[in-house]
C-alpha cells in the first residue's frame, strides 16, 4: 500500500518468510466460521447477517493471531513489524484502524479456501 500511496507503480515491497505461516493460518478462517455457525444452531440466517458475523469474527481471529503471534516473535527479536507510535496501535504489535482491511481480508480467505459444494 506504501507503493500505492506514493505512486510508485512498481509495487515494491519488503517481507519476512516469517509471515507466510501466519497469513497460512487465514486457510483456518472458513473451518472456524462454519463450526461458529454450526454452535449458534441457526436454521437459517440472511445472507447478510451472514457476512457481518463472519467479518467480525474474522476480524477478531486475524487481531489475535497478529498479537499473539507478534508477542512471540518479539520475544525472540524476530518480529517483522512495530506499529509504535501509530494512532491506533496497541504494544505496537497490532493496528486498530486496520479493522475494515482484516474484515474484508478474512471473509477473501474464506471464499478463497472455503471447499467447493457438490
């Protein structure tokens, strides 16, 4: 997004392999929002409370695999990124301001690695 905002069509960016087992874990989202759905026990829900609860659950899953997961490797000085000083963050480990990306980012995973219907 950096790129993007200092229009720097290039689109490069910097990343740590550290980080592909933690976007990993997002292939857990649609097995967590189904066995969710399954506990409440609702017959039928809109399709749109459907996705406010799934985002928001998301949300919530992607939140705390970010802080516990950045808690760790902080302790270990390997932690990628350090969000002090941000507006929104809280130990610098996680940003609240990025809510509406997370919401969206979760229910993308979930269509992405959601098992296709026979």
């Amino acid at each position: 997004m950096e790129s993007v905002l200092a229009r720097d069509w290039r689109l490069i960016g910097r990343t740590s392999l550290l980080m592909f087992p933690i976007y990993g874990m997002g292939a857990l989202l649609a097995p967590i929002s189904t066995m969710v759905d399954r506990w409440i026990g609702e017959i039928y829900v809109r399709p749109g409370d459907r996705f406010v609860r799934h985002g928001m659950l998301d949300m919530v899953l992607i939140f705390t695999a970010e802080y516990l997961s950045g808690m760790w490797l902080r302790a270990r000085g390997m932690c990628p990124w350090d969000y002090s000083g941000r507006m929104a963050s809280i130990n610098g480990l996680i940003r609240l301001d990025f809510a509406p990306l997370w919401f969206m980012t979760g229910l993308l995973f979930e269509q992405i690695t959601r098992r296709k219907r026979k």
